[in-house]
C-alpha cells in the first residue's frame, strides 16, 4: 500500500471513528449553522437528556460565549437558593419612641431592604410611591406627628447605595431598560418626563420630578400634523435632562421614561414629601447614613411582593433592573451587604456545587445586558438540570407560544407550550436557554448561542427555532 493510499484509509478510519464519537444531532447542527447568514455568527450548541445527562449535540459547548439575557438564568439559579418561593422583603421604619406630644425620642429611621418590587407591575397597579406614602400614614397611626431629630434613611444593606453594574456601557445608561438597581428604588429606579406641545414655535411644557432629573428644555412645538423629533439626551451622572427636537402642535403630550442617576436620593425626597402630606413635621434634614442604630419601637412596615412573583416578571419580561436586585439581594443574603463581588462569591459557590470548572464562567452583571459576560453553553445546561425540580425556577421561564418573550416563538407546529426557556438578545449576540418536552416522552436540556454576527437577528433566531424543533422531535 502507498503512503497515499495509507492516508485515504487512515482518514476514512478517523472520519469513521469521529463520527461515531459525535453527538448525534451534530450532524445536522452544523449543516444548519453553515447555511444560509447563520453561516457568520459563531455558534455554541449544548444539549442533554434532563435525567441522565446524555449528551445529544455539543459544538463548541465548553467555549465561552456573551449569553445576553440568557445571564438572567444564573440570577434565577442563585435567587431560588437563597431565598423561599413566598419570601417578602420588609421595609421598617422606627425610632426610640414617641413622646405624649407625639415627637420621637430622637431621629426616626428608614430601614430598607433592597426591595425591587415597588412598581406597578407588581404592585396591583400602584405606583412605587404609593409604598413611602403608606410607610408615612401608618407612622401617623401609630402616634407619631413630630420627627424631633432627622429623617434618616439606612443604606447600608448596600455597599453602594445604587451601583452602576459592571459592564453596562454609557451609551445603555439613558435607556429605558437599564434602571439602576438600589437600596431604595421605585419604579424600575425610573422616572417619567411629560412633554406637552405649546403653540407652534413656542417651547412645549416639560414636567419631571425635581428630585429625579433637571430640566434643560430646549425643544419647541413644531407645526400640527408635523412629525415628532423629540429627542431627550441624559447626562452621564443622570441628573440632567436635555429636550431636544419638536413636538406637533395639538398632538398629545409625549412621557418618556429615564432611569435615575441616584434613585436613592428621589426616594429621600418622596418620603419627605409624604411625611408633609400626612402632617408629620421634621425638625431636622433627611439625611442618608450607612449605618443607623435599630430604634426599638416600631413605626411601620411594609412588605412588597413574594419573591416568585419578582423572579417572574424579572425572567418573564427579561426586566435588567428586577435581574440586578435579585443578583445583588442574593448574595447580600449569603454575606450581609449587597455588593457585586460578594454576589461573584456566591455564584462561584454555586458553579463548584453543581461540578462546572469556574473557568467556564466569567461573571459581570446579574442582568446580561453587560458585554463582558461570558459562559459555555454546557454551563448553562449543567445550571438548567441542577434547578429542574425547583418549581418557582422553572415556572419563572417564559413558555412557548404563551408567555413572556416567548408568547410569539415555538408556537406553530405542535411547538406551543413545549418550550420554556430564556431568551437573550444583544446586538450580535442571539441566546436561547431552557428544557423543551421531547417527542420520546423526555425532557431535553439545551442551550443555544449565537455571536459576533453582523445581519438580521431575526434570521439567526428563527435558526435557533430550527434546532429546538430538532430537538423536540427526539
């Protein structure tokens, strides 16, 4: 036999024996990644049977990929493990008790916890504020009419009282979907400027809240049936806002929703406001401290909503400000205070407890929308089969052809309410996580990453679809 010959056979033996190794879907996965504009994104393809871990496609599964929003599955995974489905987070307010005039012995205190749920969505309705406003009627219940000292509000369950995650861009910070996380926030740590058209050419009316934001209106109201140019533009530090553009005359007024450079600090001013309101005066200033002694008499409290309703609406509408606080209130559980590094020591407790080598991992923020996110597809496959018999973790997932970012994906072809799963979208960057039910009768685990590619999103998504068909029909 030639030494050409030799080679042949040796590279039909090789191609054999590989082929025999490989996954069984590989096959067909890298055909569907070659084609068509799929072929210019790098793909990242895991899946396993849920009970026996057999592996049933692996391409590139152990390298690292930006997982977008698919980063909400490890906030899901550390949430469900610290804390309980119907866990609440209090708010209390106290002081050293009151006198017979009703005046506190002292400063009256706000402790409060982290709690990210005050929000309409989640709050029957009721806006963030309505919280605060309860916390001072039930002060003025319970006695109190005069804060002989200062209103302080407690910070210190945070290390930073509103941190900047890691890894969001200055270019994200004006968005609407990239509240701030805080020890003290309401509304998704956003606040609403009203924009209201004026006669034409004259300045329209422009109306947020003082604490939140200052205004710089330099917009004017442009002719009726004109096209809209609003454009506000956010300082970096969030404090001020510019109007720019035009809005038409006669046209109703335009609200646009900004996140806050310092939440913590409207919230001061709210409650203050509510204090007034409930005819509770203040001697003093409303101050922030880091750390304030606990009063021993109670004033108020207030509870949020459960914890699986805000893991919910965190994985349901993919909500970044709701995926932040439950990353950094977890770890503040493990460790005490809230900050992203221990949030990192207790992720890295959890990837060593289900078996994936930490350098599968590398943590940024708690929501995906950082860029610097990084994890393998098998680790989120690994995390999705640690957390399978937690009901609340999988029931947060949004359900193909009913829910969530999913309500309109997987919902032809039999596909509907087979599939629960995290979306994750950046630019470049397409993910989809979670189990979908088998045609076998199993349940299947996969993760499927798209990146670094520059055409349509929605040609990669609809690819992503392809292959959880694919693997349905197992």
């Amino acid at each position: 036999m030639s030494s050409s010959q030799f080679a042949r056979v040796f590279l039909a033996v090789f191609l054999i024996v590989a082929s025999a190794r490989a996954a069984p879907l590989d096959q067909q996965f890298e055909k569907m990644t070659s084609e068509g504009g799929a072929r210019f994104a790098l793909w990242g393809i895991y899946a396993a049977e849920a009970e026996s871990g057999k592996v049933l496609a692996d391409i590139n599964g152990q390298r690292l990929f930006v997982p977008a929003s698919n980063r909400k599955l490890v906030t899901a995974a550390l949430a469900t493990g610290r804390f309980k489905a119907e866990t609440r987070f209090f708010t209390e307010l106290r002081c050293d008790g009151l006198d017979s005039s009703g005046a506190s012995r002292g400063n009256v205190v706000l402790y409060p916890s982290g709690d990210p749920t005050w929000m309409a969505q989640l709050g029957g309705g009721r806006p963030g504020e309505s919280m605060l406003r309860e916390i001072a009627r039930k002060a003025r219940e319970a006695g109190l009419q005069r804060v002989a000292g200062d209103l302080v509000i407690r910070t210190g369950r945070f290390e930073e009282p509103s941190p900047i995650p890691p890894g969001w861009r200055w270019d994200d910070l004006d968005a609407s979907y990239a509240g701030r996380p805080a020890v003290l926030a309401m509304n998704e740590g956003l606040a609403a400027v009203r924009i209201t058209p004026a006669g034409v050419g004259r300045a329209p009316s422009v109306v947020a809240p003082e604490s939140a934001f200052e205004i710089l209106n330099q917009a004017t109201t442009g002719g009726a049936g004109s096209a809209s140019t609003l454009r506000l533009v956010r300082s970096l530090e969030g404090r001020t806002v510019t109007v720019l553009g035009a809005i038409p005359a006669g046209s109703q007024p335009a609200i646009r929703s900004l996140p806050m450079g310092n939440p913590v600090e409207h919230a001061a001013a709210v409650l203050a406001e509510a204090f007034k309101s409930a005819g509770i005066t203040i001697d003093g200033t409303v101050r922030l401290l880091a750390e304030a002694p606990r009063g021993v008499t109670v004033l108020a409290t207030v509870e949020g909503a459960t914890a699986t309703e805000a893991l919910t609406f965190c994985m349901e509408s993919s909500n970044n400000f709701a995926a932040e606080s439950l990353y950094l209130l977890a770890g503040a559980d493990r460790f005490g205070a809230a900050s992203y590094r221990a949030s990192y020591r207790l992720e890295d407790e959890f990837w060593k407890s289900i078996g994936v080598d930490p350098r599968e991992v590398s943590a940024s923020d708690g929501s995906g929308l950082s860029r610097e996110n990084a994890i393998t597809p098998n680790a989120l496959v690994q995390l999705l089969r640690a957390r399978r018999d937690t009901e609340w973790f999988v029931a947060s997932l949004p359900v193909s052809g009913v829910s969530g970012t999913l309500r309109y994906r997987l919902s032809d072809d039999g596909m509907a309410r087979r599939v629960w799963a995290k979306t994750g979208t950046l630019d470049g960057a397409s993910a989809l996580s979670g189990y979908v039910s088998a045609s076998g009768g199993k349940t299947i685990v996969f993760s499927i990453m798209a990146n670094n590619y520059t055409g349509s999103a929605n040609a990669i998504r609809a690819r992503i679809d392809e292959m959880v068909k694919a693997l349905a029909a197992r």
